[in-house]
C-alpha cells in the first residue's frame, strides 16, 4: 500500500512535465500529414472510373492500410521498473468518386477524437492519437487540400481526458473525389490492443485494396481469415514480421438488410498479444512468440476453459444477496432456485440499463451460489451472433460462457437479458460445448450441443390503434405488447425505475426504487431520488421519438403515455401512447382523405442495387409484426365496399407471410396487418419472394382511403 501512494503522489508530481496540449497535437498533425501525402502509392493517382460503376453511389478507387506494432520495455520511475510498452500505426487512406447526393452526405462530414492522454487500469498514463487529413480532387484534376484552419474543435461542454474535432469538408460536389487517410497513434502499457479487422467490402466497390502490416516478433500474432478472406502472404523484414494482402476489383458490395457481417462477409481478424504482462491472463495458445496463421480452434477453445478454470473467485456476498439466496433456498425445483436467482439479475439489469455482473464475473458467481443452493449443473461455452463461430474461435476472449441446468436449460451472461426463460438472440441457433465435470472441468470430457432457437410465434410485436378524426386532425391511441426477444432494449428503454422494482422487486422484498441499491439507506433515497428526477426528463423524450420513428414524422400533440405491464414473470411488456397527428387527414371537396397507410409503422424499403442480391438473409430472430386499427367513421360519412378492396393483400409461402384485410364494422374501418418472418435464415435463392412481401408490405403505407360525405 505504502509503495503504491508514494507511486500516486509521484505520478501527479510529475503531470505537468508529462503534459500533451494542442499546440503539441498540431505539430503531429504537421508531421503525419507530411509523411502521409509524401507516400509513393500509384494506386491513389488512378483517376479512372469503369463504366460498371457509374451507376453506383460512390466508388471506392483505392484503400490502403498500414498496421505496425512495436514492443519496447522502458524504465518507469514511478512503478519502479521496466514495463512493457506497445506503440501501433495504423493508417487507412481511401480515394473515394463521389456520384450522387447520398454519398456526398456521407462524406461531407467528419467527426473524430484527436487525442487522449488518460491512465489506464493500472494508473499508468497511455497515449492516444488521431489524425485527419483530406483532399478534394476536381474533374479537373485540381487537388486542394483541406486546411486545418476548416477543423472545429468538438469540446464544449466535454469533460475528461479525450478531445475531438468536427470538419465539414468544404467546396465538396458531386463527381469530386475525396482522398483522405485516419492515422491513429497509440501507446499503452501492461496491456494488449484491441484485435484489429480488416473487412473484404464495404457499401461501394473496392478497385484496389492493399493491406501492409509489419509487427514486432517479440510479440504473438494470431490471425483468421473468415467467409472466403483472402490471405496473407507473409515474410519477415528485420525484427518484424510482415503479413501482405492485395485484393483487386472487389464489386460484391455488403447488403444492408438481414445481413450479419461477421457471419457473412470476408473479414480477417487479427489479434497481436505481448506474452509477458504480469497482471493480464497470457492464454497457452499466445505464449509462442511469432506467427501462427489460421491456429487450430482447439487450441484456442482451451485457452477459454483454462482462463474460465483458474479465475474462479471466491464471493463475498452483501447482506440483500444473501437474502435473495436464503429465500431461493425454500423453493422447490433446481429450476425454480436457478430463475430466482437470475431474474434477480435480470431486474438490476433492466433498472441500470447494463449487465448487472460482466460475463465472467457471471460465470462464477452464479456457479458459486448454484453450488450453495446444491444444485447440479454444466459449464458451457459459445460464441454470440457478434464473433465467429466456435469452431473458427481465434481468441479465447470471443468467447461467451452459460450455465446448463440437468434439464438442458441454459442462462446466459445479462446482456440483452429480458427473462430466465428466454435465450436472448444472440445466443440463440449458436454452437457451443459443454462439460459436467465439477473440478478441474478445463479438462474435459466436453460434449458439443446446438442452443435452441425460437419461432415467429414467441416473439410478436402486437399493435393495436385506434383512431378518431376531429377537425382534420387524427387521433390516436396505440397499445404495443412486445413478447420474447421483441422485448429487448424496450423495458429499460420505457420504463421509470420506480416503476420496475414495483413491477419486478415483489419476490425479493424490493418495494421502492432505493431497495435496488447496495449503499446504506439515506445513499440508496438519495440515488433513487436522483434516478427518478432523471426518468422524469428522459422517458418523455424516449416516447416522443417512439412516435416519430413509427410514423415518419413528430406528433402535433401528445396526450400521454403509459407503460402497462413490465414483462416481470416473463409476461409482455405493453406500452400506450396517445397523442395526435395532423397532414393525415385531408379535405377532397365534400370528402375526406385519410392516409390510413400510415397508421402501421414504417416499412422496410429496399431500392437501388439492394435489389439484387446473392447473400443469405440472416435476421436477428424470427417475429411476428400484427396491427389491428381501427378508424371510427365520422358521422355523415361512409366508405364504398369496392375502395377496401385495394387494401387486401395476401404473399404467404415457407419464409414470409404478409396478409392485410379490411373491413367496415361497427362504424368502423378496421384494418388487419400481420407479417411474419418464420425462419431466422433464409437462402439467397429465396430472396425475390422476400423482396415481392417487402414491396407489398411497403407500398401498402401509402394506402389511402376516401371518406364520402353522405
């Protein structure tokens, strides 16, 4: 302890010799963008586009990326020793042709970090830098490059460590091309980088891509190459590896809809390990220094066992857990004790909008209270829909853990948690392994096993509205009731914390929002307190934006709104909005003329070259969307039978069903629209019956109805 004060008070001595202000980041700037501009690629004088492409938005001429990571060990006064100091390069250069508006949109703006000079985990200060440099090229063949005087600083009202900047790239047109490289400098010490990806495609064609990288051989370099990446020619040039990729004519760009790139695109992921820090895990696969290309999955699969094995803490518990797991002890089956502790979880999730433990903090404290609650369970491991697929695991940190009751029931780490009984979707259809053994489970015997998916049928968005027409004006009160995965990021999303622990807390004694706290009582009021003057100014704002993403555009008014029902016990999560909407109603004469098509919800549309496909389509989960609305007809006023007739639509097969029915009942127009997805994954093959439901679906919000003046 005493070593470790003198260390703090010598670090905050020394701040101001280890200071880092603007006037330093702009001689780097200087610096980077002289070095940058100077580099002999041939491929960025290329100012010819194919005539393939001139339908494209944008086209992407050249991309080129440099990665070099360097280790180094430098004496540290205050720690005391030499630490072990990693220092990358990275830099991304595009030439970019610019076709129409909406990329001129796109690359108009940019908004970036320019420096951060913060202490990491271990106090110890780490140094990181962007730079941004650009150049506007005429069909002229003019090039003017952006000066720095065009950057704005991005701070005000910022607090800590990280600054950024905003430029708005001026005199930029249409058939310009853009010429422009992120540089991003970092030291950091004790620790590793982050894995860094390099994906085969973009939005646009890539004529020409290069990738150079150049890494120390001290450290471990573990490399995959995915979904049919080319890869790397590799070499060695002094003390460094090198690894080299040259990809040319790259036209098959990356669709926008139900379309998972990790599971789908060619990509490469690298990660770059330094074997010899004392306070991080250093898995057995990265101990050898060097390269190791496409390492067996095996190998890096036991990595995750080992690491889960030898981190296994012993817990502590504060006084409300310990109560939570006395009272699970009374209950009767192994499930029945398993949920309670894990919606317990579940609530503190859902009121602080986070996973309440990270994924490893999960795996051993719910094994600990399980063992306690002497319930029998397996260990297990996965990928999320986020990360390749076990069976291509490149680091052992890709890995997610789950708990598997003898049952087969399996609890899941607390992100996107909504319920003990439903799989959260990114785990859902993913390949795992598991092990029953008790000790030293990282040696196995392991068993491979497929977690279950869900059908369109547990996961429904279910609207219902109902409309009234008063002086032009529509108005409208919509009840949403969301089961399974569509419930996830709406509970937090809508919900007051008071009003959770109300709905969620009853089983665990919690009765008011300052019961969730672990802090003594006049800390716990005073954050409830705070939480709740909190909600009283987002929820509103929440809402409000509800509302506008359903319809396209802001309510004129609204009235109020409502959560129903807080899905606890695994229940729906249902939600109420009343408020009003003008421009939807509109005088024709003696009539009316009603946009009843926008009363569904926005619909997907698909143009352009999203058109064509040859992609699977991957979605996040099967559903079911249904909306019943109901239009009271104005006194006076009627609908012809024949005018319904266009609003019926039916597309149903193996994939899709898309059915819209109408119908004049009771004085009203109600209206019937379901559509279900009923598969998760669907064969590119298929993809013209999606697109025709899709169209339908789409053309169908701009439906009208004419009301008649009797």
């Amino acid at each position: 302890m005493k070593k470790l004060l003198t260390m703090l008070l010598l670090a905050i001595i020394a701040l101001p010799t280890l200071a880092f202000d603007d006037n330093d980041y702009q001689k780097f700037v200087k610096e980077v963008k002289e070095n940058v501009w100077k580099k002999d690629l041939p491929q960025f004088k290329n100012r010819t586009v194919p005539a393939q492409y001139k339908n494209e938005s944008a086209v992407i001429l050249a991309r080129y990326e440099e990665l070099s990571i360097d280790l180094s060990k430098k004496f540290n006064f205050f720690a005391f020793a030499n630490l072990k100091q990693n220092t990358a390069n990275h830099l991304r250069r595009y030439l970019v042709k610019i076709n129409d508006k909406a990329a001129l949109d796109k690359y108009s703006t940019f908004d970036f970090r320019t420096y951060d000079r913060s202490f990491n985990d271990f106090l110890l200060r780490e140094d990181h830098r962007t730079v941004l440099g650009v150049r506007v090229i005429k069909p002229n063949g003019t090039i003017k490059e952006v000066s720095s005087d065009e950057y704005q600083d991005a701070n005000e009202g910022k607090k800590g460590q990280e600054k950024r900047a905003k430029l708005a790239v001026p005199d930029l047109q249409v058939g310009d091309m853009l010429d422009y490289f992120v540089y991003d400098f970092d030291v950091i010490k004790e620790d590793n980088f982050d894995p860094t990806l390099f994906f085969f495609g973009a939005d646009y064609p890539i004529l020409d891509y290069t990738i150079h990288c150049e890494i120390d051989k001290k450290l471990c370099t573990q490399y995959r190459t995915m979904n049919g990446a080319p890869d790397f020619k590799s070499g060695e040039k002094g003390d460094y590896i090198t690894l080299d990729v040259h990809a040319k004519n790259i036209d098959k760009t990356l669709p926008n809809y139900a379309f998972n790139p990790i599971a789908q695109a060619p990509f490469t992921l690298l990660y770059v390990t330094n074997n010899n820090i004392a306070l991080l895990y250093t898995p057995q696969s990265a101990k050898q220094k060097g390269l190791q290309a496409n390492p067996d999955a095996k190998v890096i699969q036991q990595d995750a066992w080992t690491d889960w094995n030898d981190h296994c803490p012993k817990w502590v518990f504060n006084k409300k857990m310990g109560k939570v797991i006395k009272n699970a002890k009374k209950l009767g089956s192994d499930e029945e004790k398993a949920d309670y502790i894990y919606n317990y979880w579940v609530l503190q999730s859902l009121y602080f909008n986070q996973p309440q433990e990270t994924d490893d903090n999960f795996s051993t404290l719910f094994t600990t209270i399980l063992d306690m609650l002497k319930v029998p369970y397996s260990r297990a491991i996965l990928t999320s829909w986020y990360n390749e697929p076990l069976d291509q695991l490149i680091s052992y940190i890709d890995v997610s853990r789950a708990i598997m009751l003898k049952n087969g029931k399996c609890y899941f780490p607390l992100n996107n948690v909504v319920s003990a009984n439903v799989i959260p979707s990114l785990y859902q259809n993913r390949d795992g392994m598991y092990t029953d053994r008790a000790k030293k489970f990282y040696k196995g015997p392991f068993t491979t096993f497929k977690t279950a998916g869900s059908k369109a049928s547990d996961n429904v968005e279910k609207v219902t509205v109902d409309a009234t027409i008063t002086d032009g004006i529509l108005n409208i009160k919509r009840q949403n009731t969301t089961t399974g995965c569509e419930k996830e990021g709406l509970i937090s999303t809508y919900s007051t914390g008071e009003d959770l622990v109300k709905a969620w807390g009853k089983p665990y004694g919690a009765t008011t929002s300052s019961d969730i706290y672990n802090y003594k009582e006049s800390e716990s009021k005073a954050r409830a307190t705070e939480r709740t003057e909190k909600d009283k100014q987002v929820i509103p704002e929440r809402f409000s934006k509800e509302i506008k993403a359903y319809h396209d555009r802001a309510a004129m008014k609204i009235n109020a709104t409502s959560v129903d029902n807080y899905a606890e016990n695994n229940t729906p999560f249902v939600y109420t909005t009343d408020y009003q909407m003008d421009g939807l109603v509109k005088k024709a004469g003696r009539n009316l003329v009603v946009s009843v098509g926008q009363l569904f919800g926005q619909q997907t549309h698909i143009e352009g070259k999203d058109r064509k496909r040859d992609a699977d389509l991957i979605f996040d989960f099967p559903r079911t969307y249904t909306v019943t609305m109901n239009l009271t007809i104005p006194s006076g006023y009627s609908i012809a039978p024949e005018s319904l007739q266009k609003l019926n639509n039916n597309i149903d097969n193996e994939y899709v069903n898309f059915t819209t029915k109408a119908q004049v009942r009771d004085g009203k127009l109600v209206i019937n629209f379901d559509k279900v997805y009923k598969q998760q994954r669907i064969p590119a093959a298929k993809w013209a019956q999606i697109l025709a439901m899709l169209d339908q679906a789409y053309e169908f919000t701009s439906q009208q109805v004419v009301l008649k003046k009797n």
